[in-house]
C-alpha cells in the first residue's frame, strides 16, 4: 500500500484521518501478526496432535501385532498339547487292546484246557465206575457162585 507523505499542511480533520488511517494499518498488522501467530500455534497443535495420534496407531499396532503372536503361540502350543494328549491316548488304547486280545486269548486257552480236565476227569471216572460196576458185577457173580456152592454143600441149612 501505498503510504501518504505528512510533509503537507493538511487540516486537522486530514490529519485526524491520516492518524485514524495509521492506526488502522498499525492494528491491521497487529491482527496479521495475531493471525499468523495463532494459525502457527494451531497448525503446531495438529501436527502434535496428529503426531501424538500416529504414535498412538503405531503403539496400538504394535501390541495387536504382539497379542496376534501370543495368540498364534498360544493356539500352536494348543495343537501340540491336543496332538500330544491325542498321542497318548492313541498309545493307551493300542496297549489296551494288546492287553485285551492277549487276556482273551488267555482266557480262551485256560476256558479249552479247563473243559479238556473237566472231559478227562469225566471219562476217568467214567472208567472207574465202568471198572467199579465191573467189579460189583464180578462180586456179585462170585458171592452168588459162592452161595449156590454153600447152598450145595450144605442143603440143610
């Protein structure tokens, strides 16, 4: 702008104007400089603040990447224990069933041998109630041999 020289004898009122003119430039400058020093601050402030708020996304970031490998782990030492345990158990089973196959055979051989003693006691008994009615038969005959010879050697009595 374009600045008035006072080397004039102006009236009062031009100089009051010119004063008045003055004083509206020098405030006009104040409230640029206001201005500017307030959009300074301000454009300051949201850099902080967009700053602080980037530092922020990053720390969150990093602790979803952090809880995401801990959840990762977590879920992997999971499997292992399941896998372990399932191992385990399959091992359990298979020596379960090695045990019972084995007990069924077991009871198998000593249900056979058991039946064959019982089959070998009958027939040996068998045998000897067939030798023992043998011998009665055999007794019989001799003790009535023996009573028809007594009778026959002693009629009278």
């Amino acid at each position: 702008m374009k600045e008035f020289d006072d080397s004039f004898d102006l009236g009062d009122g031009q100089r009051e104007t010119q004063r008045v003119i003055r004083q509206l430039k020098e405030t006009i400058t104040v409230l640029r400089d206001d201005l500017e020093t307030q959009a300074h601050e301000k454009t300051h402030a949201v850099q902080d603040t967009l700053n602080g708020a980037q530092a922020e996304i990053r720390q969150l970031r990093q602790t979803i990447t952090a809880l995401r490998e801990k959840l990762e782990s977590m879920q992997i030492e999971k499997t292992k224990a399941v896998q372990e345990i399932s191992s385990i158990k399959l091992d359990e089973i298979q020596q379960m069933q090695h045990s019972l196959s084995a007990l069924r055979e077991e009871l198998e051989t000593r249900t056979f041998t058991h039946q064959q003693v019982v089959q070998n006691v009958r027939n040996t008994f068998r045998d000897e109630i067939r030798q023992l009615e043998q011998t009665i038969v055999a007794l019989r005959q001799e003790l009535e041999e023996g009573r028809v010879v007594e009778i026959m050697e002693n009629p009278n009595g």
